[in-house]
C-alpha cells in the first residue's frame, strides 16, 4: 500500500507559540490530503480538506486561521497550529488519496502538547 | 450527516477465537467503506476496503463485509492472536457525493486478546 509520513511525530510547545506539522506522501502524488484530530479515548474528526494548490477547507467548527493549511506540491501538506494553547492538545493524523476513489492511507499521527 | 457506531465498545477473548466486530452507517449511499487498525498512540493501519459494488473482502485471517440497504458493515476476525490486540476503527464516506475521502468514523471496538 501507499505510505504516508508525518513528521514530528511528537512535539511539545509552550502556550502562545506555533507549531507546523509536515505529512507528505513519499509513493505516489496526493491532490487532497486530509488532515484529523484525535482527543484521548475519542474517535478522529475530520478538521478539513487540503487541495494542492488551492485554498483548503474546513468543516464546520474548525477555525481556519487557528489551523493553518498549505499545500504546495502534490507530495506535502503542512498544518500550522498558531497561538497554541492547551487545549489545542490532541493528537493530529493526516491521511492522503490514492487514486479516487480510492483507498485513504494514514500517517503516523503527530502528538501535540501545549503546556 | 453520515453518523457510524461500532458496537460492541470493548471485547475481550482467549487467543484463538473467531470474533466479529459490527459497524452501521446512517448514510447508505456510500462508495466504499474501511476498516483500519490502530495501536496506542499510533496512527491508521488500513485493514480492509469494500467497493460499494463489492460485498465482502478478504484479507489473510480477516474478512469484511458490507451490507448497503441495511447499512451495516461486519469484521470478522479468525483465530484471534494476542498481536491482534489494538483499536479497530471504521469509517464511511461523509454525506454527499462529492466528498471524496471525507471519513466519519465509529467510536472503535478496543480489542484484547489474551493467551
């Protein structure tokens, strides 16, 4: 299957500051990329859609310019976590597309802690 | 809105039972539906895909099927192992034809398998 890697996979911060976490695509071209969140014993919830080239999109709830997407190339997309607080902690998994529609694939997840 | 639960929430057997995990979707007009795999603080290993068209899938000790006009969905693992211990997750597209790759998932069966 598809491999896709998020890095880092953990990622401790202070409140206020941001943090970027990278998932890329290392076998094969994602268009669309997703991007979920994970709190402890609760199941994933999409936060929003990233579109290579274009803007992303957010489902309902999900702060835009809390949640910074950008989507440069077919093989990365980057979510920014500004001013970062607390209770931003959580766990933050992204998947890609392969071929549509297709399979979705998943990276390892990157642990957020926001002290 | 495509709502998915997974009953039962937890289960525990001896190591070498067969044992089936259910799902049931909302939303029937669906194109696939996925089963994923994840251990503890890790990311999503994809088990299973089911086409619509499709009524089970088969892969080694697991086997999936997908049943669309009842909305429901069964994993169903033989001989259990100890290493099949983890999280069993599954997902089906989100309301709406165009929302490729947007996923609801259930709550999980946590699984434990013990010797």
């Amino acid at each position: 299957g598809a491999v896709v890697s998020q890095h880092p996979s953990w990622v401790i911060c202070k409140s206020g500051t941001s943090v970027k976490i990278e998932c890329r695509s290392l076998d094969f071209q994602a268009t669309t990329m997703f991007w979920y969140r994970q709190f402890p014993k609760q199941s994933l919830m999409l936060m929003a859609t990233s579109n290579e080239g274009s803007k992303a999109t957010y489902e309902q709830g999900v702060e835009k310019d809390k949640f910074l997407i950008n989507h440069a190339s077919l093989t990365l997309s980057t979510l920014t976590v500004t001013s970062a607080h607390p209770e931003d902690s959580s766990f933050y998994i992204c998947s890609a597309r392969w071929r549509s529609p297709g399979e979705l694939f998943f990276g390892e997840g990157s642990r957020l802690t926001v002290l | 809105k495509q709502e998915v639960t997974q009953i039962p929430a937890a289960l525990s057997v001896p190591e070498g039972e067969n044992l089936v995990l259910n799902c049931s979707f909302t939303d029937s007009a669906i194109y696939n539906l996925q089963w994923f795999r994840q251990d503890p603080g890790k990311g999503l290993t994809s088990l299973l895909l089911i086409q619509s068209s499709q009524r089970e899938q088969t892969s080694g000790r697991l086997n999936a099927s997908l049943d669309k006009s009842s909305g429901r969905s069964t994993l169903y693992i033989a001989a259990s192992q100890p290493g099949d211990s983890a999280t069993y997750l599954c997902a089906a597209p989100n309301a709406g034809g165009t929302s490729y790759g947007k996923l609801t998932f259930g709550q999980g069966t946590i699984l434990t398998v013990h010797p």
